[in-house]
C-alpha cells in the first residue's frame, strides 16, 4: 500500500473512530439508572407531598398534636426538589413552578399553623365555658339563654365539621345574640364574653383555616406541578431516548464501517501479501535463471565483494569463502588500462548502468573474457548502496572469434592468391584461345585457300572424286572457322564488364529480324514482336542473346512452310523468343545448353553449338535464368529472365557452368 | 440557596464522621426532627412533647474548630465580641440581659436568645429571617452591632492566625472560604444541644423524674393551651405565632419598635406584624429576661402574660406555679453538666 493509502486510512479510522466515541457517549447519555433516579425522586415528591396533606389533616383534625412532622416534611421536599434540578437539569422551569407553589404553600402552612393553634385552644376554652354556664348551675340563667348557649357548642362543633356558608351564619347570629344578653351575675358576664370572644375567635380562625386550606389544597397546590414536571421530563426523556437510539443506529453504522475498513485494509493486505509472495517465487525463479546462466557478483560501494554466485565460484575457481568480504581487484586481469578501470568507476559512482567486455583473472591465473554489465543499485537518496555485476563468459567465443578472424585472413590471403592464379590463368587462357584463333586461322586460311586454288586452277586436272575431296577439304576448313569464331566469340563473353543498362529488347529484336530478312529475302516468316520488351542487361551481351536464339528460331523454323516467330514477354517478366519450328527431343534438354553439345545433324541444320551456351553463360552472368519448353514440330520457347538487380555472386557465375 | 456539586464528604453534606449521607447540611433540622419524630414516638406516642436525642452525630473536628471560633473576639471588627459575650454558654446560652449591648456600647434592638438547642428551631432568630444555622452566622458576622465583619475581614483574620489556618487546610484540603468558616461555626452550634432533662427523662419512662407538681403543671400546660404552641421536640420553636392574640401586646416604649415588628420585617405582609417563631422552652427557667423585648424578668410573669395575652385567659395563681414547676422541669445538661445561670429566675 501507498503512503498515501496509508494515510488516507489512517486518517478515515481515525476519524470513524472519533465518530463511534462521540456516537457512544451520545448514546449512553440516556442513562437508565438515572431516568429511574429521577422518575424516583419525582415520586418521592409526589409522597412527600401526600404525606404534607396527611400531616396538615391529621393536624385540623386534632390527631397531631406537633407540627415537627409538618416541618419536616417540608424540608425533606425541598432537598428532594434540590435533589431533582440537580438530576434533571432540562426539567429546572418546571422545577421553578413547584418552587413558586411550594413558597405560597409553605406561607399558607405557617398560617395554618398559627390559626390552628389559636383555634384549638379556643375551642377547648370555649367547651369549657359553655359547660361552666350550663351545667354547673353556678349562674342563674333563663332556660332561652341557656338553650342559647348550648346551642353555641352544637354550632361550633357543625361549624368544625361541616363549614357551610348557614353554618358561619347561625354561629355568627348566635353569637351577636348572645352579646345582646344582659347577666347581673358579673361573673357569670365575664364568661358569656369570654364565649363570645373566644367564638368569634373560632368563627375567624375556622373561616382562615378553610380558606387556607382550600389554597392550599386546590389552588396552589403542588401537585399540578409536579405532574407538570413529570410529564415534561418525560416528553424530554422521549426525545433523548430517540435520539440515543440514533445515536445507536449511526453507533452500528460506524461501527460496520470501521468493520468493513478494517476488512477491505485485511484483504489489501492479504493481496499485497499474495503479490509479494508470488512475486518472490518470481524473483526467486528469475534469480535461478540468472544464476543458471550468469556469472553474479555483489559488492559493496567500496568494491569489497558481498555475494557470489556459484556460477561465479565455478568461473573463477575460487571457494565461496574465499571471495566473500575481498576486495574485487583481487581478480584483476591485468590487461585493461588504468583509464579503463577509471572509467568504469565514474560511470557506476554516477549512478549509470556499466557495459563493456573486460578480462578477469581466475585463481589459476587465467584471464577470461566477460561480457559484463555492472548496474548500481541506489538507496532512497540516489546513493549507491551495492554494485551488482552480471557476466557472461564468453572466453570460448573470443577464442573461436580471433581464430576466425585468423581464418578469414588466411582465406583472404588464399583468394587473393587463388584470384592471382586465377586471373594469371584466365589471362593465359585467353592469351591461348587467341593465339589458338589467331593462329589456328593462319594454316586455316592456307588449308581453305590452297584447297580453293587446286579448285579454282587444277579443276580440269581433277576427276569428280579429286574435285569432291578438295570441295570436303574446303568445307571442312570453313567450318573449323565458323567454330573457332563461336569458340573466340564465347571466350569473349566471359571477359570484359558488365556494363548494366536499362534496354529496349524489342527494338533489338527488330533490328536483328531485319537482318535476317534482309539475309533470306525470299523466305516469309511471320514475325511477332511485342514491343517495349525493357531489361536491364549490358547491351552488347543482350544483343548476343537475342541474335543467337533469334537465329536459331529463324534456321529452325525453315523448313516449315508458315514460319512463324515470336518475341514477347510473360507475367513472370520472363521475355521468350518463340518458334513452330521442329524443335528437339526434350529427351536431350540437359545436352542444349553445353557447348558444342548439337541434336540436330549439320546436313539438317548447321551450326557451331555454341549459340545456347552463350546465351546460357550470358544470362547467367547477369545472375538470370534461361529455360525452355518444347513440343517438336508445334512450338519452341526460350524463356529468359534477367532479375533487376545484379545479384551476381561467385557462386551463381559458378552454377552456371 | 446552595446548590452544590461537591463530593459527597464536601462540607455541604451531612457529614458524621465515618458516615457520609447526600443531604445538604441545611437539612439536617428536617431529619433529626424526622429521626426524632418516629421512634421517639413509639414510646410515647401522641405527646405532643418529644424528648432531646442524648447525642448528635457531628463532625468532631469540625466542632472543635467552630468552638475555637465561636469564643474567639478577635472575629470582630472591635476585637473584642465574640459569639460566646452574648452567648454564654455558662449562662444557658444566653447573657441575662434583656438586651445585650452591641459593638458600640449599645444596646441591642432585641433579647438575645439562647444559642442552646437552636439545631432543632424551624427558623433561626425571633423575626425567623434564616432557614440555617450558617445563614444566621454569615448575618451576624456581618451585623454592624455584632462582629460587624466584611468576608475580606474575616478571612484576613482567620488567614494571620496560623492555627486556624492550619487547621481549615487540614479539614478541608482546599484554600481558606467562607463557606468553610460558617461550616464549622455551625456544626460547633448543632453540637449545644440539652439532653436529660428531667421532663425529658420523664417522657422516656423514668416516671419519678419529675415531681408530682411539675407533672400537675405539664397536665395545666396542655389543659390551657400552651402546648398548642409550645410543643414538639424542642417545647417551640417550630411557628410563628403572633403575640397579642386576645389582647393586645402593649410596648413598653407605648410605640412598635422595628423589632417588635417580627417577621413583618421578612414577608412584609401587613398581617405578619408581631408575628414571631414561638420560642423553645428548653432551659426557659435559665434563659431569662423573657419575650422577644426581654421585658418580662420572671416566669411567674410571663406565664401570666402568655395566659392573657394568648389564650384570653386568666390564670390563677395556683396553676401559674404548677406551670412554673412543670417549665422548670425543662432545664437539660450539656456535656453531662446541668445548665445552671447566675441569677437565674428561680
């Protein structure tokens, strides 16, 4: 993996990281225990505040004689309500709201408090009071005020227990009744406005109390408050729940993320892994390879040797141990300039691939040849950290190269002398073939010419035998001479140049037509030339070509009654000198190109037999083919190619004959 | 109001030594009342009085560091007032005077009341101004008639010596606050509290601690009223009640003093006007002169007072000495030592 790759997962796990952490806290933000703290706490007040009504009743109705429970209570409240702001701080307005209701509630309960105990003690008094005047029979009362009197105590008691609107009244009424009373009895006076006091006192009290209590219990009471509370922090809880339950979803959607980044990171991994190992079995493999066929070596920037191959060891003859930490000058071969080894040093300390052909020196003291390539293996920086050297040895090739370089000297020399000897002989030989016309034309010429004159002068001396033997003698040195023109005409061909040219065949032929036409001007021969034949050839050789097979297809086609001659050329390129002439055996075609070889009889036709074989040597000579095809009586073809460029090798010229 | 995020063994929790509770300290009234309220009451249920615990669990050094404070004058502006001048703790808490003088040479504008038991009042002071005992002592520290002290002062004060100082480190591993100040001052009060006394005894079973006229005197008590008022753990203490109920409270200036004002001086409600909290009874036979004007000398007075004044009735002279009897019944110990006061009401 890339640095960058690497970097960039880092950075995404980091982050997908961050994110589970801030995810888990938000999640887990909604507490249970806490919820069922505060759902607790919330109770509690909602106890507490039954428990204060308790408290408050059983204090009216006289079965709690203290108010230390009331008090306590209250205070309990309080640091339950302290408790619950600091458990729920999203709830703190509504925590205000059962402040408010508690402040008035508690300013109704110390009211109630006060005027409860005033109340108590009056009616106690006033029970006493009114039995001190009724039934104790110490004041003289009218039946009418003692009923009155009485009747206070029922009053007070309905007025206590059912604090209706008539029940106040009639207190009140009997009350104002009873101040109307007039007593002699001083003490008995003092009483009735001690009742009375002590009435209205009941009649004020009880009056304070209810409303106090009615405040207290349906007005500002804390239990609207408190179910307010309840119900927001619920509401709240909701909202919190889901969105901790996003908060879980996108927990386990990173989570799953970080799952599948660590997933793809473990198969990269694995890949890379893969890559690496097969890789090495690669290398391992290529390594092998070299190692079968490269001599490798190793050595450090300074040139001490680190590694070797046992290519190596087997090529110089040294042991591993042998060569391992020496410096590679051990195996200097001696033979390389100071300048060489310079050179090599500065090509690889600048970091370049080294190439050359150097000698080494083994143990044996040999020096081999080494095709040797020295690549310089650079650390992070371009610094060289190791040289590694891959040779081949090619001693055996030098070998075999310097003695064919002997070799081809020696054949140098040898065609040198050959070619001497050959021309040396090529010069004789011409020099005989031209002596050999030259003079063998000389007692020619005598044998022809004696022969003539015996004709010419010593005919009448002569019977018709004497006459034909000097006619034969004559003949025969005739022909001596036309075959000893073809011999020195052929010799000709094979000396001289080559002097190549682009040339008309056609016009040639045409020429040549005419020159035997003009030759045997009462033979009509039907003629066919295909004109614009062009060929590269030298120009006095291709005339001799045409000359000969155009003579030929002239002399053998005589004897037919509608001679007929063609020259054209085919697709192949090759150009043909055709005739319906009487052909020959095709049994003997390998005969017609040699010299003097003839198929027909000289009676039938004459001829040297050297036409076709100057053809053949001239077509050869331009690296060409001739060829032909026969049907006797029908048709005769010669087929000549000439191939465009001068390929004409040794060999080719050698093949021709 | 504190609220308070501190560690539960922080100075703002009821912390009993070894025992550390998360309830605020200001609550503590509210328990120990609770506390009282239900054993005690299986005893005896349905009295309306309920004995003193014999102990309270307090923060000892705390206590001690409170009490070094608490009788220190050089936490004043003059030097020399201390908390223990008024509140003598040899003279049942109090200082038997009607007034007190003040930092000036004054007289202070109201009867100072006995330091003695003050953990189980409802509200601290005559007028009920502070729900804590640390409330009150901030304000006093502060009164100009009393220590007359600003926070800066106090803490200068406590910082130059090097006891203290030392010892508030030790306590409290913190820097010096004020809020460590009054805690220790408070828990030192909470700790004056008057177990044993003979009604208390009584009321715990122990039927010959108290005479047969004291327990005439308690059955007086309830019969006219007083209970109504004066009950609960601490005898009062736990109300407010107006004063001239029946008949009208007089002055003896003939004119309402600020103090005489009461707990109008708090709610500012016309009707709250000579409304006080009731006083605690405990030690009243010690705690003289008596009422929030420190008017009255004798019990016999004031018992005589209250039954005109409060209960509309006249009460005779025999019952006035049951009733005597039965509040002299009241007297507790601290540390084991019966209260006693010079010139006391006997």
């Amino acid at each position: 993996m890339k640095t960058r790759d690497l970097i960039s997962v880092l950075v995404i796990s980091i982050l997908l990281l961050g994110a589970l952490a801030y995810f888990y806290d938000k999640a887990t933000a909604v507490d249970p225990n806490n919820h069922a703290t505060i759902l607790r706490q919330i109770e509690e007040l909602q106890t507490l505040d039954a428990k204060l009504t308790r408290d408050v009743l059983l204090v009216r109705s006289g079965l709690l004689r203290y108010y230390d429970p009331i008090n306590a209570t209250l205070i309990s409240f309080r640091q339950g309500l302290d408790r619950l702001r600091d458990l729920s701080p999203g709830t703190n307005h509504e925590c205000d709201r059962i402040l408010e209701a508690l402040d008035s509630y508690e300013v109704n309960l110390e009211d109630f408090k006060s005027s409860n105990a005033v109340l108590r003690n009056s009616l106690m008094y006033v029970t006493t009071l009114i039995k001190e005047m009724t039934l104790d029979n110490h004041v003289e009362l009218e039946s009418s005020s003692a009923n009155l009197i009485a009747g206070l105590a029922t009053e007070i008691m309905v007025l206590q227990r059912n604090p209706s609107l008539e029940a106040y009244q009639r207190l009140n009424d009997s009350l104002n009744r009873l101040q109307t009373l007039e007593l002699a009895d001083l003490r008995g006076h003092a009483i009735i406005d001690s009742i009375i006091k002590h009435g209205h006192t009941i009649l004020d009290k009880t009056r304070s109390i209810d409303q106090t209590l009615s405040d207290m219990f349906f007005r500002s009471r804390l239990r609207d408050p408190i179910l307010t509370l309840q119900t927001q922090y619920l509401k709240q809880h909701a909202v919190h729940e889901d969105h901790a339950q996003l908060f879980r979803a996108a927990l386990f959607v990173s989570s799953v993320l970080l799952l599948l980044l660590v997933l793809m990171v473990v198969i990269r991994l694995i890949r890379t892994t893969q890559n690496l190992q097969a890789t090495i079995a690669e290398l391992r493999n290529q390594k092998f390879a070299l190692d079968e066929h490269a001599i490798v070596s190793i050595t450090d920037p300074k040139g001490d040797i680190t590694y070797v191959n046992d290519k190596f060891c087997q090529s110089m003859g040294y042991e591993r141990e042998e060569l391992i930490g020496k410096n590679h000058r051990l195996l200097k071969s001696g033979r390389h300039t100071a300048e060489f080894y310079s050179q090599l040093w500065s090509t690889i300390l600048a970091g370049q691939v080294w190439h050359a052909e150097m000698f080494n020196r083994t143990r044996q003291g040999q020096s081999i040849l080494l095709d040797t390539t020295i690549v310089p293996f650079l650390d992070a920086k371009g610094q060289a950290r190791e040289y590694v050297a891959i040779r081949t040895d090619i001693t055996a090739r030098y070998k075999a190269e310097v003695e064919l370089s002997a070799y081809r000297d020696r054949l140098q020399d040898l065609v040198e002398e050959r070619t001497a000897e050959l021309s040396a002989s090529n010069r004789e030989l011409e020099s005989f073939s031209y002596s050999v016309s030259h003079d063998l034309r000389a007692p020619l010429r005598s044998i022809d010419g004696f022969s003539q004159a015996l004709i010419d002068e010593y005919q009448g001396l002569l019977d018709e035998k004497g006459r034909d033997y000097l006619d034969r003698i004559s003949k025969a040195a005739q022909r001596m001479g036309t075959l000893i023109d073809g011999l020195l005409v052929l010799s000709r061909v094979t000396r001289g140049d080559l002097q190549r040219q682009r040339i008309n065949l056609s016009a040639i032929a045409e020429e040549i037509i005419t020159t035997l036409q003009t030759s045997e001007q009462d033979r009509t021969v039907e003629v066919s030339i295909q004109p614009d034949i062009y060929v590269v050839m030298d120009s006095r050789l291709a005339r001799l070509v045409l000359e000969n097979l155009l003579s030929n297809a002239w002399k053998f086609s005589s004897k037919n009654a509608h001679a007929k001659i063609e020259f054209a050329r085919n697709e192949q390129g090759e150009f043909w000198v055709g005739d319906n002439g009487v052909g020959f055996d095709t049994n003997y075609v390998n005969k017609l190109f040699k010299p003097f070889q003839r198929l027909h009889h000289t009676s039938e036709f004459e001829g040297t037999g050297i036409g076709l074989a100057t053809v053949q040597r001239i077509v050869a000579r331009h690296g060409g083919t001739v060829r032909v095809e026969c049907e006797p009586g029908v048709m005769t073809r010669f087929y000549v190619s000439i191939p465009e460029q001068s390929s004409h090798t040794l060999e080719a010229s050698i093949r021709a004959d | 109001m504190w609220v308070c995020r501190q560690p539960l063994y922080s100075i703002n929790y009821i912390n009993l030594g070894s025992i550390h509770l998360p309830i605020p300290r200001r609550y503590a009234l509210g328990i120990i009342l609770l506390l009282a309220c239900l054993p005690a009451n299986a005893q005896y249920p349905g009295e309306p009085i309920q004995p003193l615990p014999l102990e309270l669990e307090l923060n000892a050094d705390w206590v001690r560091l409170g009490e070094q404070l608490f009788h220190d004058p050089r936490l004043s502006s003059s030097g020399a007032m201390a908390c223990a001048n008024c509140h003598q703790l040899n003279q049942a808490g109090t200082d038997g005077m009607a007034r007190s003088i003040t930092n000036d040479g004054s007289p202070d504008l109201i009867n100072t009341p006995s330091i003695f038991n003050v953990v189980f009042n409802f509200r601290q002071t005559w007028r009920g101004a502070f729900k804590t005992l640390e409330e009150q002592a901030e304000a006093d520290l502060h009164n100009p008639r009393h220590a007359n002290l600003s926070w800066p002062e106090i803490l200068a004060i406590i910082n130059s010596i090097p006891d203290y100082l030392a010892e508030f480190e030790r306590l409290f591993a913190d820097n010096l606050q004020a809020k460590y100040v009054l805690t220790v001052i408070a828990e030192y009060e909470r700790s004056l509290i008057t177990p044993n006394a003979p009604f208390d005894r009584y009321l715990r079973g122990e039927t010959g601690a108290i005479t047969e006229l004291q327990r005439e005197g308690y059955m007086l008590f309830k019969a006219y009223g007083c209970i109504s008022c004066h009950q609960g753990i601490n005898v009062g203490g736990n109300l407010f009640q107006r004063i001239g109920i029946f008949a009208e409270y007089k002055p003896l200036s003939g004119q309402l003093s600020k103090a005489d004002l009461g707990l109008f001086n708090v709610s500012g409600r016309e009707q709250d006007k000579l409304v006080f909290k009731v006083p605690s009874l405990r030690n009243v036979a010690l705690t003289g002169p008596y009422l929030h004007s420190g008017e009255i000398t004798s019990l016999d007075e004031v018992v005589s007072l209250m039954g005109r004044l409060q209960l509309g009735r006249a009460i005779p002279d025999k019952d006035i000495i049951r009733i005597v009897a039965f509040l002299e019944s009241l007297t507790g110990e601290y540390r084991g030592v019966p209260l006693t006061a010079m010139d006391a009401n006997q």
